[in-house]
C-alpha cells in the first residue's frame, strides 16, 4: 500500500528533527508543535498513531521514561544510523552515536563471546556523556577506588 505524507506527519517529522537531541512524549509532542506552530496541530491521538508509523519505519526510537510505564520518541534520521549502535544519556537525554568502528567491535565481541548475534537498530546503550558524567573516566577517583576505563 503506498503512503503518503500527510501535512501532520511533516510537522511531526519537522518539529522533531528541530529538537533532534530531546525526546518527548506524546503530549510534549503536541505541546510543542502547539508552541512552535500555533494551533493546527494534529490531535494526540493523531500524533500516537503518526509516532508508531515512524517508530515502525525505524525514523524514530522509542525509550521508557525513567522507570515508568511511559515512553519518549526520539528522532533518528539517516540510512547510516541504522548501521551502528546509539548511546542515551540517562542525565540529558541526548542521543549519541557510537563510531561504526567501535560499534563493529563491540557487536563481534559479544557474537564471538556468547553466540549472540544483536541486533544494532533496536539495541541503545543507556549511560552517561561527558557532560553529565560524575566522577567517570576524566576524573581522579579517590585512593581505592576501581574505574572500568
């Protein structure tokens, strides 16, 4: 069946390549394309059922919010995105790309190491960046302490 795109899912699609480093929820989703666009925008029933055809064609992720029964939508844009895996930070809730190098490694290791092979569009790697990293990697670790780096 052919698709074609509606006016409400190129603002859909628009508002969130705009805000492509946030994830929202359905409702923030309305919200904002109310704030960004004025009124005329699709309804929230409309935004679940335009959301889950982008999460289904792989434009969009869909992640759990904190530990709750809600979800956020992230967009994710590009053929090559599909080809490495994705880092969430669990303090900004920016969407990071593990280099393709690095990304093959780690999938090759875990395929030779327990015979698993993973899938790479559906798996995120859920931690923290830099920026909202407390005492990681780039910091003195006090006397005793263990880092994995």
């Amino acid at each position: 069946m052919a698709e074609y795109k509606t006016e409400q899912k190129k603002m859909l699609s628009d508002f969130l390549r705009t805000n492509r480093d946030q994830a929202y929820t359905a409702e923030d989703l309305v919200e904002g394309m109310r704030t960004m666009y004025g009124e005329g925008v699709p309804a929230l029933s409309t935004v679940y059922r335009l959301i889950t055809r982008l999460v289904e064609e792989g434009t969009v992720k869909r992640f759990v919010k904190g530990h709750s029964r809600r979800f956020v939508y992230q967009i994710v844009e590009g053929e090559h995105c599909h080809s490495h895996l994705h880092m969430k930070c669990i303090g900004c809730g920016r969407l990071l790309h593990l280099d393709d190098r690095v990304s093959d490694e780690l999938l090759c290791a875990v395929r030779q190491s327990s015979h698993f092979s993973v899938n790479e569009e559906a798996t995120v790697l859920f931690g923290q960046c830099a920026s909202c990293d407390r005492g990681g990697c780039g910091e003195e670790k006090k006397q005793g302490e263990k880092t994995k780096c």
